[in-house]
C-alpha cells in the first residue's frame, strides 16, 4: 500500500509523520491486506492559525483509492486539538470502510439464487427422499 502525506501549515517532524502512519496504515491494514496497489491521501493542514484571542484549528483528510474498485472514500474532519481530529478522521475512516466492505459482502447474501439456496434446509428423512422445511 502506497501513502502519501502532505502537511500544510505544520512542520513535518518523523513523531508527526509516525503516529500518521501508524494511526492510517493501522486502520486500513485490514481492510486492504490482499491489495498492495491501494493508494492512500493523507492531508493535514492548519485552517486557521492560532492568535492573541484565538486557537487554531486544524484539519486532518484521508482519501483512499482501491486498485480493484473506482470507488473512492474521502474522510475530512477538523478540530482544535490535532490529535483529537486525526482519531475522529481514523474512526470515521473506519466506519465508512465497514459500511463500503459490508455492502459487498451484502450484495452475496442478495443473490436471489444464494437467497433461495438458504431459505430451504433440506433435511434427509427415514428414507432416501429428501424433504424441504421451511
């Protein structure tokens, strides 16, 4: 898997750059094991800078792009606290991946053939014959 992270108004430390990678390869690890093409955005960025009366805020964006699907799955979130926002990203992140990841395994499981396969239990009686039961 391929990460990029870009900063924008905020000094690249390797602690910084760590705990990014580790917090988003942590999460999508799973989810993306078997495609190592996978391409995944990391975006952070001051939006407002801290002054005399104010604090700043920052925001934390995560795209990712499976090599076997055209789909794309963009997470955004901001706050006050840096670290606090790249954990809300990293949670909706991984909701948002559950949900994507369960529609296909959904999509099985609505095969109407699956679907009938599954409704009957065949059930072998004294004999040879079998008998379907609802």
């Amino acid at each position: 898997m391929q990460t990029d992270i870009y900063y924008r108004d905020i000094t690249r430390t390797d602690s910084l750059e760590n705990f990014l990678l580790d917090k988003v390869e942590g999460t999508i690890g799973d989810y993306f094991k078997y495609d190592p093409s996978a391409h995944v955005t990391v975006r952070v960025d001051t939006e407002r800078h801290r002054t005399a009366a104010r604090k700043p805020r920052y925001m934390c964006e995560v795209i990712v792009k499976s090599s076997r699907s055209r789909s794309i799955v963009k997470v955004r979130k901001t706050d006050e606290n840096f670290q606090v926002c790249v954990n809300s990203t990293v949670n909706a992140l991984r909701n948002a991946l559950s949900r994507k990841l369960s529609r296909y395994a959904d999509h099985g499981r609505r095969d109407p053939m699956l679907a009938l396969r599954s409704n009957y239990e065949y059930e072998e009686e004294e004999g040879d014959s079998l008998s379907m039961n609802r």
